[in-house]
C-alpha cells in the first residue's frame, strides 16, 4: 500500500469544499476546512482495510481564478 494518499480539493459552487482522491474512486465534501478533514478521514477509513491504511492524508488545495486580458 502506497505510504501517502493526495486529495484535490476545491471550492463547491454550492459553498464548502470538494475533495477527491486521485487513484481511488474516493470523493467527500464537507462545509468547512475542518469538516472536510474529518470526512475525507471518515472516507479514507472506509474505503481501505485497516492494514492497508495510508499513513499520510495529502491535501492539495486548487483554486482556480478567472482575470480580464
């Protein structure tokens, strides 16, 4: 089992945060930042059996912005 798991998370247009594992058909969401983190925690420890944990949750935050030329 890989050491370290990554998570894209980016703002919901419905308000809070999206988060999805890449490599995993993982996907949670939570309202706040802490909230989040709980969930893709509660995630993660689903979807894997407890000797196949990752031993580090990675959150990788991508925010897109739009600017006028």
């Amino acid at each position: 089992m890989d050491q370290e798991i990554l998570f894209l998370v980016e703002e919901s247009p419905e308000g809070g945060y999206e988060a999805r594992a890449l490599g995993y058909s993982i996907f949670t969401e939570g309202k706040s930042v802490e909230e989040l983190k709980d969930s893709v925690r509660d995630a993660v420890r689903c979807h894997f059996e407890e000797k196949d944990l990752p031993r580090v949750i990675r959150l990788h935050f991508v925010k897109d912005e739009v600017i006028a030329v």
